[in-house]
C-alpha cells in the first residue's frame, strides 16, 4: 500500500472510537454483548421502564404538591384581603373606648369653659 492509499477498517474503527469518546463506560457495553444476553437487555428495559413510571409519579406528586402550595397561598391572601380592615377596626375602637373615658374623667365644670366646646362636642 502506498502513503496515498487509505485503510477503510481503520478509518471505520477511529471513526467509531471518536464518536463513543466522553460516553461513560456503563453506556459503552452495547454491541455483541447485547447481542449475547437478550434476557440482559430485557432486564434493562424493565428496570428503564419501572424507573420512568416512579419519575412520572414523582412529578404528579411535585404538580400535585404545587397546586396546592398555590390554592393555600390564594386563599391566604384572599382572607388577608377580607380581614385586613378587622385589625384597624379593632384598634379604632379600643381608641375611641379610651377617649369617652377620657372625656368623662373630665369635670363637669370644665366641659362648660369655651376651650372645650369643640372637642367634647365632636365625639359626643
């Protein structure tokens, strides 16, 4: 053979070996192997199979689980919104409960001078 001349085999074999490289070692074993074993590959598939179904029920529950994360969280703030003006009618009324006891500590002599007309006068 001359320097011109190519070997097809080899070309064939490099060819090959440079599209399996980085392919992890366990991912390498097909060819005459799987040939060999069918009850092998059967396995195989069996265990590929059992483990997309325990992934696709994984992910219904993270759907699931998700849904509702969201409805909590909806409804959260749905009763935030509902109640939010409780909390301030709450604290308004113990203020105005302070202020009328306030208002009838005073004495009667000073609720007649002039300076508290409009104070005693708009609350009561």
């Amino acid at each position: 053979m001359s320097d011109t001349e190519k070997n097809p085999a080899a070309d064939n074999a490099a060819a090959a070996a440079a599209e399996l490289e980085g392919v992890p070692e366990s991912m390498k074993e097909g060819g005459e192997g799987e040939a060999s074993q069918p009850e092998n590959s059967d396995n195989r598939i069996e265990a590929l199979e059992t483990e997309l179904a325990e992934a696709q029920q994984a992910v219904l529950y993270a759907q699931a689980e998700t849904q509702n994360v969201r409805r909590r969280l909806e409804k959260d703030a749905q009763d935030a919104r509902a109640y939010a003006a409780t909390g301030f009618a709450r604290d308004m009324l113990s203020v105005m409960d302070n202020m009328n006891r306030a208002l009838e500590a005073i004495p009667s002599e000073v609720k007649d001078e002039e300076k508290w007309k409009g104070l005693i006068g708009g609350i009561e």
